[in-house]
C-alpha cells in the first residue's frame, strides 16, 4: 500500500462545507493553517487525515476502510504538532466515526501530537485502546490524545492506554469553540453561512 493523497491543504482560514475526501492512505493532508471542516465525508485507513493543520472538524463522518489492510488495524489520525508552544492540532467536534475493520483513533506524526475527539459517536471499529504513541514511545506525557463525552462501542475508555489526557474544563471549551481556529473573527466575513 502506498500513500495517495486526495486533496493538501496548506492555506490559512480555509473552509470546508459537504465536501469529500476518499482514499486509502494519506488521504487528507492537513499541512498547515486554520481550517474549518463542516459536514464533509472523509474515508481512508491508515493516517487518513494527517499534517500539522490547526483544524476544527464539526459534524463530519470519518469512514474507515481498513478491512482492505488485511487483519492489520489502521489509523485515522497522525498529528504534526512539534513544540509544546505550538498552536496546531486536531479537533473532532459531534462527528461519526463509521467503516469496517479495526482502527487507532490517531498516532503522533510529531513530537507534540494534539487530538481532541468530543461528543462524537465511535462505532465498533475503534479498538479498545484507541491511541497509539509509535515513535513517541517513552514519551507519551508530551501528547495530547483527548476524548470527552463521547458515545458508541468504541468509545468505551475501559481499556484505553494510560496516557490519555483529561483537559480542563477551560481548555476543552476553547479546544471546541470556533475561537480555536478563529481568534480575529475571520469566519464573521465569509460571504456564506455555514
């Protein structure tokens, strides 16, 4: 299997709304900036939605495929924070995780990953552990893998790895708000509304 991606977003304040993006490998690459992703398809198997993008993903279903890996699980989500003061990360706001085969919810693409998966429904692909550190191994308290009030068979924390992080209140409200990717009102001047 090899990468091939669908679509690379490195421009700031950029928009999605119903869109899809449909892969195997790599299929999102979230490089760079502020981006909002609302009601869109994203479907893959391994590190499908990657990059070191500052992305809120709100009302968005992530469809697994990773059946086609053969028994092996996948991976939504390889994250590319690199230093603890950097602003970036992974936000999943009221979404659908959906698909076949079994998957990771993420695995840090950097040293810093941030994950953040919030109110959304996990089927039965999620394994129980959700997380991976694979080379970050030995230094998991740099992560930031988060899931909170979540629902569904794979959101069961039960078995999940140690390292999980409990946000505060005060950073799991800014984490969720739109203020994560809009702190100067840019969204306020699209030309439609979401």
């Amino acid at each position: 299997m090899r990468p091939a991606v669908a679509a690379m977003i490195q421009g700031d304040k950029s928009v999605f709304h119903r869109c899809g993006f449909f892969g195997l490998q790599d299929t999102l690459w979230d490089e760079q900036g502020r981006h909002y992703f609302r009601s869109c398809s994203i479907k893959g198997a391994v590190d499908f939605i990657f990059g070191a993008g500052q992305s809120l993903y709100e009302g968005c279903t992530i469809s697994v495929v990773a059946r086609a890996l053969k028994g092996l699980p996948g991976y939504i989500t390889a994250q590319g924070r690199s230093h603890a003061q950097d602003t970036n990360g992974f936000v999943f706001k009221n979404c659908n995780i959906v698909g076949n085969g079994k998957t990771f919810l993420g695995r840090p693409w950097r040293d810093y990953a941030r994950f953040v998966f919030y109110n959304t429904s996990m089927s039965s692909v999620v394994v129980p552990q959700g997380w991976d550190a694979w080379f970050s191994t030995g230094h998991e308290d740099r992560l930031t893998f988060a899931e909170h009030n979540c629902r569904g068979v794979g959101s069961n924390t039960a078995r999940r790895v140690k390292w999980v992080k409990k946000l505060s209140e005060r950073n799991l409200n800014y984490l969720t708000s739109i203020s994560f990717i809009d702190d100067d009102g840019w969204m306020n001047k699209l030309p439609f509304n979401l």
